[in-house]
C-alpha cells in the first residue's frame, strides 16, 4: 500500500542558465513524516531525496532541509549556486513572517485590555498559518472598532 502524497510544492532556479526544478511533497508513516524532493535538471532526472522528522521542522520555510539535502547530491560545481537560491526564499519568507508578525503586534497594541484579555483567555494554540491568519484577521477588526 503506498503512502498518500500531499502538500506538494514546485520550486524552480535557473543555475548558470540551466533550469533546475524541486518537485517536494510529504507522507506519513507509522511513526515519522518524511519530506520527499525530486530534482530534475542539472544532470538530474527525477531523482529522489528524502528526510524524514520524528516531530515538527525548525526551518525557515517548508521543505528547506530537504532541498538543502538534495543539493548534496548535484555536481560540485552547482552545489553553491543552488544553496544560495534556497537562502533567497529563505530571506523571503522570514521578511514576510516578519511583516506579519509587526502587523499582529500592531493590531493587538491597538486593543482596549478588556479586548487584549479576551484575545488571550480565547485563542487556542495555533499550529499553522491558516490559523495565524485568522487570529490576526480577527484582532485587526478588533482593533479597527
């Protein structure tokens, strides 16, 4: 029985004029998920890559660790133009968790403290973006009355 593949994202970097393409998806096991990367281009034909997690990632953006481990296995030569590649959305995706975030704090320094309480007592744990999103929406049309 094969394991159900979901949350699959693209990613595509031009490297010294050549089109490298990560294909990342996840599964699950038993007892661990794995990120999986197939890379094609540079000398690469759908090769497979995969890492797998006892718990949650600590990486900047989804799938990080794992392309960085897929580089590992490119040509030297290409190793280093791809790593700084994966740094750039790196960076991108930090600036904006951190646009996000001065939005939230903005909003909720905007709450009377009746509200600021009520927002706390009534917020469960978030886990994902999604959720995030919600939260924030729901403080800045607080903070917007």
């Amino acid at each position: 029985m094969a394991n159900k593949r979901y949350n699959t994202k693209t990613f595509d970097f031009v490297v010294n004029g050549e089109h490298v393409y990560f294909t990342c998806d996840t599964t699950n096991t038993k007892n661990v998920f794995c990120h999986h990367v197939f890379a094609s281009g540079g000398g690469k034909y759908y090769e497979h890559s995969r890492v797998s997690y006892l718990n949650r990632t600590w990486e900047t953006f989804e799938y990080e660790t794992a392309l960085l481990h897929a580089v590992d296995k490119f040509p030297k030569n290409m190793r280093e133009p791809l790593r700084l590649e994966i740094q750039a959305v790196a960076q991108n995706e930090h600036e904006k968790a951190e646009t996000f975030w001065q939005a939230f704090a903005a909003n909720f320094a905007a709450l009377s403290t009746e509200q600021k309480q009520f927002v706390q007592e009534h917020t469960p744990e978030i886990t994902n973006m999604h959720q995030a999103k919600i939260v924030n929406s729901a403080v800045a049309m607080l903070a917007a009355l």
